[in-house]
C-alpha cells in the first residue's frame, strides 16, 4: 500500500492449550524508522474465560505526533462466521494523545463505551513495554478459534488505514493426558548464585607517587578491606571469584592533567599489587579512574554547615574547566583550607566491587 511498509512474520505455532508469537515477529510502522513489536503472545483458556496477553514493545518513537495506532484482537471460528472482539490496544503521538484526552473529558456514553483497554503516548527518547491482558466469557465455538489482530493506522485529517495479520494464534483442543511412568527421583544438582561485595578504600599515597605502600600511613587497615574478603573467596572450595571492579579516585587540589595521570596511575597500581599478592588472573580485574570526584564534594558541600556554602556549590555546579573552579576556591583561603583537610581526604579513594559465583547444594 501507498507509504506503508508492513513486515510481518506469521505462524500458527500449535502447543497444548495455546500458541506463541516468536519475539522476532514484527510490524514496521510507516513513514517511520521505528517499531511497533507484539512478543510472548499466550491465547488460553482459564477456567470459564479465554484469555489473551501479549506484550508490545515501541521503539524509536515509532509515530509521528499526529498519528495513532489502534490493535484490535478478534476471536474467529473458519466457516461459521462466529467471531468476537477483544478490547483494543491504541498507541498515539504526542498531538494525538492530547487530542484523545481532550475528547475523554467529556465523558459521553459512547465514548465511554468505546475506549481501549490500554493506551499511551509513544515516547519520545526511549523503549516503551506495554504489557495487555484481557479475558472474555468463553463459549464451546472458541475450541478451534484463531486470533486475528486489525490494525488501524489514523493519519492527520482522520485519513485510516487497516492492515490484518490473521492467524497469528490458535487454541487447540488439550490432547488427552498419556499415562505416566512412576516419576524416578533424582537428587537435583548443586544450583549456584552470583554475589557482589561493594565497599570502598582510602589508601595513601607520597606526594606525587602511584606505587602501593603496605605501611604507609593507614594503608595496612585500608588494603584489608578488600583483601579479606579476596582471601574468604579464594579459600572456600563453594566460591568461584569471577571479577574484581576497581575505580580510583583523586581530589582536586592540583591540576587536573596531574590527577588523571595520578589516579590512573595509582589504581593500575592496585591492580597490579593484587595479582601478584594472591596470584589472580589480571584479566579478571577491570579498572577505570576518575581524576577529580566533583560529585562526591557536592555532596559533601551541600550536606555542610560551610560560611560560604552558596557560593561553593555555585562554582562546582558552574560549566567552568575543573582547574578554574579549583582556582576559584583557592581564592577563598579560608574555605581552601577547610576543604583540603576535611573534605579533600575523603575523596581520594578506591571504590571496588567484587563479584563471585556460590555454589547452593540443593
């Protein structure tokens, strides 16, 4: 049809009870490079109900503004005729969307009457999940129905186009229950689950040096953190380590070249101290550094009694280049001082994550 590209990948998948639409099954909506995708459709029946769900997923905003996209699933049984509807699905644009509001306000029987069982907006940036669920009396025709979705795409002007995709599901009479072999017990297997440990490491350095010192100052205590729990993994036959996370950090009272070499210096320095302490797989630690944590001082900042709180935070939130917000604070000695030997310390740190695999005796 004129401007319309419909991809659809159709098939009667017959299971007990009920049928499945692959994930990959798609619609390409028109005049758009986005999507409108229907995945994990069940059609079952649930006592004295048929019920139907499935989920839609949008992606890249799929309609334009003045556009809407209405499902509506039909219960059909070949060569009587009998057929019945399920509520609709409507997916509008964003002009669309008001439009619909606006008329709902007014709260008519009709419109009342009519009005879908789901419906929403397209988002404008991200992936949107849409999960329907809906239930109809269930009558002894439906045994060998098929699901139809109609699709009807509204343009500006109220111009309509209707796409079908029939058969795209069939309830099927549930095969009569084979007798059973006596059920042969089996002691299940040891099942495992992954854990993360997440703390943090205020580890010293001399002025200027990135090479891990034991001694140095409060360095023993620090290093500890991490490498008791290196040692619990490694000894315990039930744990497999699986990967070590580690992100330096520095302060900002030099220039901030000077703390991307320092930071990244010293937490390759780590790394490497670990290795060779415990004999681990390099390839199992990753790194990264971040040479000035302006985060973690805003917080700090903001959480403060500090004179020149105000002022403070309107630098650190300012576009200005780390090393001028830097020289902005040196200009105020007072504050300088109290940053460098209350706030400064607490920002240079080793933050680590380690995950390993626990084996669970079932």
């Amino acid at each position: 049809m004129k401007n319309i590209q419909l991809k659809t990948f159709l098939g009667i998948l017959c299971l007990i009870g009920y049928t499945q639409l692959p994930a990959q099954t798609l619609q390409t909506l028109p005049e758009t490079d986005g999507k409108v995708i229907y995945e994990n459709l069940r059609l079952e029946k649930q006592g004295s109900h048929m019920v139907l769900t499935f989920d839609t997923r949008i992606i890249d905003k799929a309609l334009n503004n003045r556009q809407s996209w209405k499902v509506i699933p039909e219960l059909i049984q070949s060569g009587t005729g009998k057929s019945t509807f399920y509520p609709s699905l409507l997916i509008n644009g964003r002009q669309k969307e008001r439009h619909y509001k606006r008329r709902m306000s007014f709260k008519n029987r009709e419109l009342l009457a009519n009005q879908p069982l789901v419906h929403t907006n397209v988002p404008q940036d991200e992936e949107q999940l849409i999960r329907y669920r809906a239930e109809i009396p269930y009558q002894s025709w439906m045994e060998n129905c098929t699901l139809t979705f109609h699709q009807l795409l509204t343009s500006p002007r109220e111009k309509k186009q209707l796409f079908t995709m029939p058969a795209v599901a069939r309830l099927v009479p549930a095969p009569k229950p084979e007798p059973q072999a006596p059920p042969v017990i089996v002691a299940p297997p040891p099942t495992t689950k992954t854990i993360s440990i997440n703390g943090e490491a205020h580890i010293q350095f001399p002025v200027g040096k990135t090479g891990i010192q034991p001694t140095y100052m409060e360095n023993k205590a620090e290093l500890e953190k991490i490498e008791k729990e290196i040692r619990r993994i490694i000894g315990d036959k039930n744990f497999t380590l699986v990967s070590i996370q580690l992100t330096g950090y520095a302060s900002p009272e030099a220039r901030y070249a000077t703390n991307a070499r320092l930071s990244e210096g010293r937490t390759k320095a780590l790394k490497e101290y670990l290795v060779e302490k415990y004999k681990l797989d390099p390839a199992i630690i990753r790194i990264s550094h971040i040479p000035e944590d302006w985060v973690r001082l805003r917080e700090f900042v903001e959480k403060s009694n500090l004179a020149d709180k105000t002022k403070i935070l309107t630098i650190i939130d300012s576009g200005d280049s780390e090393d001028t917000k830097e020289q902005k604070l040196r200009n105020m000695p007072a504050t300088w001082n109290i940053l460098l030997k209350e706030y400064f310390p607490q920002l240079r740190r080793v933050d680590y994550q380690i995950l390993y695999k626990q084996e669970v005796k079932n």
